[in-house]
C-alpha cells in the first residue's frame, strides 16, 4: 500500500497497511465522543464507516478493540480546544503535530479482547 495517507479510510482498508503503521490520534470531542485520525509524515487521515461518514466511538476502551487486532498499541489522546471556536480571536488553530506533540498517550488494552 502506498506510504501517503488518503483523506479517508476505513477499518478493512486499515488491515491492509503493511508497517510501520500511521500514527493513531484518538481525537475527543463533546458529550463523550471520540474519532480517530491516522497521521503518516504529514498526512492525515480520518477512520470512516463504510459509508464514508466519520466513524464514532464512544470510549477509548472500543477504540482499542477495533484497532488491536490491527496491530495498534496505542493512540495519543487529543482534545477540542474552546478557543479553536471563538469567533473574532487571533489565536490560530492548533496543527496536527501541535495535537500529536502534546497529547496524551494512551494504551489499547489486548486484555480486553
């Protein structure tokens, strides 16, 4: 499989990738929702559902159920930062190695399996 990340990609399109996998951002966002983003150099990727809408999590632990058996170890766990959504303030957005440098590891527990 090519080394660029394409804009999408799916669970199944996922197996496919041979190693060193992309590096897996595990994106929370309001209400306890997460999603999860593929980064390869300066690509990055967003995990969708066969239908191509964005695929949703409710927890890290289901995260980890998916992707496990994938060959992921772990993810960094980002969040939305409320200043990202102000309207009228000079703070520029974050950058995807902004979020994957100061996130939070998190490990994808096989035990649970």
């Amino acid at each position: 499989m090519s080394s660029t990340l394409p804009a999408r990609v799916t669970l199944e399109d996922l197996a496919q990738y041979a190693t060193p996998l992309p590096d897996i951002e595990v994106h929370g966002l309001d209400m306890g929702w997460y999603i999860v983003r593929l980064h390869r150099d300066n690509a990055v990727s967003l995990l969708t559902d066969q239908n191509g809408e964005t695929q949703r999590f409710t927890g890290t632990q289901w995260i980890g159920r998916a992707l496990v058996p994938l060959g992921f170890t772990h993810g960094t766990l980002t969040w939305a930062d409320a200043a990202d959504e102000m309207i009228g303030t000079n703070v520029p957005p974050v950058s995807a190695q902004q979020r994957m440098a100061h996130g939070v590891r998190v490990a994808f527990n096989q035990a649970c399996l």
